[in-house]
C-alpha cells in the first residue's frame, strides 16, 4: 500500500476509536460534561491532560521552528515544559480545593462579582480561539497533504470529529479519548524518531542520538552546524535572540502555561486534591517523552532537508517534494535557470530558490529520510490526535463560560440541568464552526499562533489566579482592571508589529526589544502592578471572601483556618 492508503487506515481507524470513546463515556449530567464527575484517576487524567495540552504546536511545529532557529527554538522547550511546574506548585491543588467548574467560575466567586466573571468569560474566549485557530490550521495541513485534500476541506473534516465527541461527550468524552489520543500521538512521534536515530546516528535513543556522531564519525550537530554555515544560514549553534527577548518569551510561555483555562480546567475532573499534583506530576512525564523527543527530531529533519535538495536538480526530486509543492507550504522558484535547488541562507551571494514553511518538517521527516510508508501514514495520524485533542479542550472551555459561566451564573440563574445541557452543547457546537473559520484564515504559523494564546493567558489569568490564592487583600476591583489592562496592552502590542504593521515588526522597533511572542511576560507584570495598586485604593474584599481564600491554603485535615477580623 502506498502512503495515502497506509493514511487512510490508520486516520479511519483512529478516528473510529476516538467516535466509539465518546459514545461508550457520553455525559449524561452537567457535572460530567463540564469536570467528568470529578472521577478520573490522576494517571489517566495526567494522560489527557499532557494530550489536552501537547497540541498542533507541540508535535507539528515545535520540532520544525527548532529545526530552522536552531539554539533560539529551545525558549519553546524551557517554556511549555517549565509551566507545569508553576501549575503544579502554585494553582492546581488550591483550584482543585476550590471545587468549581472553570477559571471564570473561579474568579466570580473568590472576588464575588458578576462583572469578574464576565471579564473573565471574555479572556477565556480570547485566549481559547486565539489558540485554536493554530490546532485547526494544523488539521488543514495534515489532511491537505495525505489525503491530498485542499487545506480548507481538511479544516472542515476535523471540524465534524470534533463536533461528534466534544458535543456528545463534554468533559467525560474528552479526557477518554484524550487518553487514546495520547496513545497515538507519542507513538507517531516516537516511532519515525527511533528509526531516524538508528539511521543516522546509529543510537536507538533518539536523545542521546541527536547529540552522538554521525556516519562520518564527526558529531551530528557541528556536522549541521557547518552546513548552516556553507550555505549561508546563521549558526545553528549560536543563538541571534536578545537576552531580554528569550528571557520574556520563556516567561510568557511559561506563565501562559499556568494560565490556560482549558489546562487548569483537567484538575477540576480528579477525586481529591492531592490527585491534582498527581495529575501535574503524570502530566510532566508524558510530556517530557515528546518534548525531550523534539530537539532529536528537529535536527535529523533538518540534516536530511539540507542533504537530500541543497544544490541538486529539480528534476531528480523525489515524490514527497512534489505533493509538498501542491500543498503550498513548499515552493521552489528557479532563478538562474539552472534546473538546480539553491537552498541558501540571506548571506549566501546567491538568491534563495527554495521556500520551506516550518510547520511540514515533522510531517515530511519521515518522507524525506525514506522511511515505510505506514510510518509516515502513522506521523499523519499523530499530528491529527495531537491537534483535535487540544482543540476539544479548548472548544469544552468556550462551550462551559458560555453555558455556565454567563447562562448559568449570570444571566438565567433558574436554568434547569437539562437546559444548562442543552445550551451548552449548542454553545460547542457554534464554537467548532467559529473554530473552523480561524483554522481556514490562520493568523500565523501554528506555533506562532499557539505562543500568542500563552501570552494572552499569561497577561489575563495568571496574576488573578495567583493573587486570588494567595493575596487576601485581592479584590474585585483590582482584579477586573488588572485583567482588562494586561490582555488590552498585550493584544494592542501583537496586533500593531503583526497584523497593522508587519514591516515594523524586528527588534529595532519592538519595545526593549522584546518580541511579540514575548509581550505576554509585559503584559502580566502590568497587570500584576494595576491589579495590586488598585485593590490598595479601593475597600478590601468582604469577610467571608477572605475566610474562603484562607481555607483554601489550608491542608485538608489540619484544622480550620484562623478567623480573620475586620
């Protein structure tokens, strides 16, 4: 069988085990659609969570920025990964003791107002369709090239899997097929990653592979690094970042990570509290089997893209270049009229005649080094399970502040269970197609996108989730102005170098030098100083508001908190 072929039985098949999760574990109350009942172990529900969270970004375009920035692409991996620590340390057992449904829930009560909560609501849409954009375009890029679909019809296919078990199953239907979805996605990362180490470094372990010696005995990362140089391409080894820029992206990265309201939400879904740090801990290790994976996979994808097309003729280019081409994330244009491939760097004295997108090198990886074709039908299938299992969460989230969160507890209080259902389950449905039309008119490239939503959510979330446990002078009005200020200063400052002025957007003319995929880190140190300033002018929060951020410091069984006076 031929790779398409080799796709369609491994896609139908997981889409089949995705379809008959969410019948067999469909909810069937609003407890279940909105936290599973709160019965998922920790080590399934760390399972899902690392699947909720490892999205289109994490298994498509991570290992692909890594293979182009090189020693830059590492602020994605100390970010994403160092956020789990923050959320388990700092947010997940108090939220968890809290015992709401969602990050808005959450702010309406500790800070017992209703225009929290809506703010709230709002910065969950914004966070939530900002990221999703990024795992639809994903299931476009996917489905475009191994179905050899245009990207929009992919799009809307995944829209309709989607639609079927986030719909039908709410939370419940999600975290079990996030669980198999994770099965299939490290499996597809693994796989190809093994094989490539084997090959080329001749190490079954692709983490000590990518840093041993290839063929030729010299060591596999000088050996790229001087191919860099030869073709005119900057240092692989050295990093061209400022130090302010990385240290912010890291930052927003990881503090974005401990704001996600579509993360947090999973620690809502376990029995007790210890449970959630469990989660954290299980989320953390089936991460780190990827996320230690992609440095091994960025630099074999990058080896054998610069071997196989630097300087060879056009026509000698094997099939994968040519599907790639239609897709038109690869393009070659023959400047000289010489029939050859000239991939080089804007230092090289020739023009560049090959334009390569990021986000294909995990994807194309397995085509480009020769490997069987189930292997590369198994990469497309992972892509796909690492994409809908982000956007299913994120799509939970937008469905549960719209039902709940202004249905629920704002507008219609006396809603009865069957009717909250009903309207969430439309809310999810309206959800997946405003979903699809971002993934059809992507504002970026899928990492990119998916590091705006981080520091979205670092600039909103982060501090009025931190300052709600652990300020008791944290009160409503702090808290609204502190989220309003940090998502409008960092939105404003993305949408001016991104979307107004694109010809301004370099490190000239950024503030302090500080990038749009880093602005987030800004964002939230001013939502930090409003928020906290604010709350010193105006009336401390009620009695019984501090009494219950007191009793969610304290340890179960270690007595009652100690009464506060006014």
């Amino acid at each position: 069988m031929g790779v398409q072929a080799w796709t369609f039985v491994f896609v139908g098949l997981s889409f089949a085990l995705y379809i008959g999760v969410a019948v067999w574990s469909r909810a069937k109350t609003t407890s279940e659609f909105y936290i599973a009942g709160g019965g998922i172990p920790p080590i399934a529900n760390g399972m899902a969570t690392a699947a909720d969270w490892m999205s289109a970004a994490s298994f498509i375009s991570m290992a692909g920025a890594i293979s182009f920035l090189g020693y830059d692409g590492s602020v994605y991996l100390m970010g994403w990964t160092g956020g789990y620590v923050l959320l388990a340390l700092l947010l997940a057992p108090y939220l968890r003791k809290f015992g709401k449904f969602t990050v808005p829930d959450f702010v309406g009560d500790r800070y017992a107002s209703r225009t929290a909560r809506v703010v709230a609501v709002l910065c969950a849409l914004f966070v939530s369709f900002t990221y999703v954009a990024g795992q639809m375009q994903g299931v476009g890029i996917v489905l475009s090239r191994f179905l050899e679909v245009d990207a929009s019809t992919g799009v809307m296919i995944g829209m309709g899997i989607v639609f079927f078990y986030a719909v039908l199953g709410g939370m419940k239907g999600i975290t079990w097929t996030q669980v198999a979805q994770y099965c299939v996605l490290i499996c597809a990362y693994l796989v190809p990653a093994i094989f490539l180490s084997i090959m080329i470094a001749g190490n079954p372990v692709p983490q000590f592979g990518f840093g041993g010696s290839g063929a030729d005995g010299a060591p596999l990362l000088q050996r790229l690094d001087g191919l860099h140089r030869e073709l005119g391409f900057a240092s692989y080894l050295d990093g061209s970042k400022g130090m302010l820029d990385v240290l912010c992206i890291t930052a927003a990265l990881m503090v974005g990570t401990a704001g996600l309201p579509h993360v947090i939400v999973r620690f809502y879904t376990v029995p007790r509290v210890r449970d959630a740090r469990r989660s954290a801990g299980w989320a953390l290790a089936f991460i780190a089997l990827l996320y230690t994976t992609a440095p091994a996979i960025a630099v074999f994808a990058r080896t054998n893209l610069l071997d196989t097309v630097s300087g060879k003729a056009y026509a000698d280019m094997p099939e994968w270049f040519n599907k790639w081409e239609k897709t038109g994330l690869l393009a070659w244009q023959d400047h000289n009229a010489d029939g050859l491939i000239q991939y080089v760097g804007p230092s090289a004295p020739v023009a560049n005649e090959l334009s390569v997108k990021s986000d294909i090198m995990v994807l194309a990886n397995p085509e480009i080094a020769g490997l069987p074709d189930w292997v590369v039908a198994l990469v497309a299938a992972g892509a796909l399970a690492a994409a809908l299992s982000t956007a299913a969460g994120l799509l939970l989230v937008v469905s549960t502040s719209i039902s709940h969160d202004l249905l629920k507890r704002t507008i219609w209080p006396k809603i009865s269970e069957r009717g909250e259902l009903i309207a969430a389950r439309i809310a999810a449905g309206a959800a997946v197609v405003v979903a699809g039309w971002f993934g059809i008119h992507p504002p970026g490239f899928v990492a990119e996108v998916v590091a705006f939503a981080f520091g979205f959510a670092a600039s909103s979330f982060f501090p009025v989730i931190l300052l709600g446990i652990f300020s008791l002078r944290m009160n409503k009005q702090g808290a609204i102005a502190g989220m309003l200020s940090g998502l409008g200063f960092t939105a404003s400052y993305v949408w001016w170098f991104k979307f107004a002025h694109p010809e301004l957007s370099n490190p000239e003319h950024w503030w302090f030098g500080v990038s749009p995929e880093g602005i987030g880190a800004l964002g939230m140190l001013l939502n930090f100083a409003v928020a906290l300033v604010v709350s010193r002018l105006t009336p401390p929060p009620p009695l019984a508001v501090q009494q219950l951020v007191a009793e969610i410091r304290v340890p179960r069984g270690s007595g009652p908190a100690h009464e506060i006076s006014a």
